[in-house]
C-alpha cells in the first residue's frame, strides 16, 4: 500500500512565473464592425429595419472603437 498523495511543492515566490491579469479592452475597430454587421445579418428586427437597441449598442461601441 503507497503512502498519501502530496501535492508538489511551490517553488519560492520569487522563482513563480509572473502573475498576468486580463483587463477589459475595447475591441479592434474591425472585430467591433464585423460583430456589427453579423447582428444585422442574423437579426430578424434590423433586416425587417425595425427599431433594434442591440445595433444601437453594437454601433456606438463601433464608433468609439474607431477613434
């Protein structure tokens, strides 16, 4: 019979690899269109060009991805 699982050791704090934290970004201006226009494309709303508050969305964070 083995004896108990142990978990590895950590190495000491300063041989860890860096820690990387994920912030939020704005979209590159061309993944922000293409989300755009595949809403329009699929939206049943927006291809009957009836009001949709998702392509306002989509549009503003369009423009404001391409300043």
């Amino acid at each position: 019979m083995r004896g108990p699982l142990v978990p590895p050791l950590l190495p000491p704090l300063l041989e860890r690899p860096p820690v990387i934290t994920l912030t939020k970004t704005l979209p590159a201006p061309d993944a922000a269109y293409r989300t755009l226009l595949g809403h329009t494309l699929t939206c049943a709303a927006c291809r009957a060009g009836a009001a949709c508050p998702t392509v306002v969305q989509l549009g503003r964070a369009w423009r404001k991805a391409r300043r």
